[in-house]
C-alpha cells in the first residue's frame, strides 16, 4: 500500500502571495482541485480520500497507527500550515527595529516599545507552532524509542559476536604469521644447506678457488623464495578493520568506559592526567588534548562577578535586556 501526501492551500490568495517560494520548510503550491482547499491523504490504489473533517487514523495504513501513542492526534502535524505572513510581518518590524537610532531617552523608549512588539510577536508565532511541534517531538521519540527497541538485541549481538569475529581473526592471523615465518626459517636453512652442497661440489670439481670463496659467500645468506600465506578465511559479508584508540596507562582491556570524564578519575588516573598536562605546557604534547570547560568557568564568573579570580581568566558583563512581565 502506497501513502502519499496530497497538500491543497488552506488560503488561495496567500499561494497568490507566495508565489511557490519556500517558507517555514512548507512548499506552497496551487491546489490540485479546486472544489477542495484542504489537506488530504490518497491511499492508492483503491481507497479514496478521507473527508476534511475526518481524523487522519480512519485513512492512514493500521501498521502506521500501531506504532503510535493511543489516540495520537496525527492529523493536527498534518494539517499544520504556517502562516507566512506572521514572518512577513516579523521581518519587516524587525528590519525597521534595526534601524533605530538609540540614542538618549527618546531613542531608549523607541528601542524599549519596538522591542515589546517584537517579543510579543515571536511569542504568538513560537504559539502558533508549540501544538504541532509538541506533538512531533513526541512522535520523533516515539519512533525512535520504537526503532531502538526493535534493533536493540540485534546490535548488542552485532556488537558482542563482531569483537569475537575481530579477536578470532587477529589470532588466527598471529598463528598464521608465526607458521609462516616458521617455514620461512626453514625454507632458508635447506636453502643455505644446499648453498653448501653446491660449494662441496664445485670444490670437488676442481673450481677456481675465487669462485669457491664467493660461493661459500653466497651460501652463509642464501634465502628460499618468500613462501606463500595460507589462504584466510573467506568472509563474506564482514570485514576486520583496526580502531586506534587512547586509553590511560593501566585501563583494563575490559572496561566499560576506557575514556573516564575528569570527575570519574581514580586519584592514580587523576595524577596520570596531571602528568599529561604537565606535558603540555613543556610542549611535549599538543594542546588539544585538552579542551577548556567555559560553561563551568562561566558559571563561576556569573556566580563570583567583580571577585571572579582564576589565572590568567578575568569576568566580564556581556550584557543583556530581558522582557518585563505586562501587568
């Protein structure tokens, strides 16, 4: 079964307006049937469109419902259609808010009333968008709790089986080097044993005694062709690949987490860390290994104002204007 979204304008002098421009991540377009302005869903090939009034859960596929929350109103995301005149008229007035000069008593009013419309403004508009938004935020955790909930055993066992493939495969291949450089070794030796064979024997022959010496030479370091790898095992739909990655001196191979935040270090792990740094102001490592927490040394700033005091850091007001609460 085929769901298709079928969007008819709600206003068709605002499409005029529009003129097919994008607004507010909606495409406005003319409608597709004059005697309807509205949105609908077509279920193709043989179910017909829902009426306007009718809830979205009377025509949408059961499969789609099931996997929503009891008496989800998906028709209210659907039908969502912002209108883009609010944002029209939220540019013009802030363009000419901008353009204020704010400057003595008289400019402070001006700023102070352009702002009040503003704030109101975007208040009414962040409104007109909370019911829609609301519930598509619940939709998204809904899905997403769903998706995790259906792939959760399967990737744990991807995970768990995939570390055993990877550790198997890197001990076989151990195993197979060692064999290799096993027949490697021996390969050569009877290499240099027949080196000697063949020096006896030119000696034996009656050789020129230069010739001998550069055989006998040759016969200390004679190698064997490189002998061939064993064939691998043939993995079809995996493939082993290495994951470089840092861990503080002593971590367990099996820890859960081999990167500890700064708050979860042991004090052995801490004075490791501390060496680090130390290794860092000496140019020994790069400072990028460690990134400054400014949300916690501002929060210190905010808290501590004019007595904020830590090296080489000074607090500062930024500045800002709230809205006061109308009465």
């Amino acid at each position: 079964m085929k769901l298709e979204r079928r969007e008819i304008m709600p206003d068709e002098s605002l499409a005029d307006q529009v003129g097919g421009q994008l607004e507010f991540g909606v495409e406005v377009f003319e409608p597709l049937e004059e005697s309807e302005n509205r949105f609908a869903l077509d279920i193709e090939p043989d179910e017909p469109a829902s009426p306007p009034n009718q809830s979205i859960a009377l025509v949408a596929p059961p499969l789609i419902m099931g996997a929503l929350p009891e008496n989800f109103p998906l028709d209210t995301i659907l039908r969502f259609l912002p209108d883009v005149r609010l944002k029209r008229q939220l540019d013009a007035d802030a363009s000419a808010a901008l353009a204020l000069n704010v400057t003595g008593p008289d400019g402070l009013v001006a700023a102070d009333t352009a702002l009040g419309s503003l704030r109101s403004q975007v208040a009414f508009i962040e409104q007109c968008f909370k019911d829609p938004t609301d519930l598509a935020n619940q939709l998204h955790k809904r899905l997403t709790g769903l998706r995790g909930d259906f792939i959760a055993r399967g990737n744990a066992a991807i995970q768990t089986l995939g570390r055993r493939l990877y550790d198997e495969k890197q001990r076989l291949d151990r195993e197979a080097a060692d064999e290799r450089r096993r027949l490697q070794a021996e390969a050569d030796r009877q290499a240099r044993e027949q080196a000697a064979k063949d020096v006896a024997a030119a000696a034996a022959a009656g050789a020129p005694k230069a010739a001998l010496k550069e055989m006998k030479a040759a016969a200390k370091v004679a190698t064997a062709p490189p002998v061939a790898a064993a064939p691998a095992p043939v993995l079809a739909s995996s493939s082993t690949v290495p994951q470089w990655r840092a861990r503080l001196k002593g971590t367990p191979a099996d820890a859960t987490e081999p990167n500890p935040a700064m708050t979860d270090l042991t004090p052995a792990q801490l004075a490791q860390i501390r060496t680090l740094m130390l290794a860092v102001t000496q140019g020994l490592a790069p400072c990028a290994c460690f990134e400054i927490n400014w949300g916690y040394i501002n929060k210190i700033a905010a808290a501590d104002k004019t007595t904020f005091d830590l090296p080489e850091l000074e607090a500062y007001d930024k500045g800002g204007v709230r809205g006061k609460a109308r009465r």
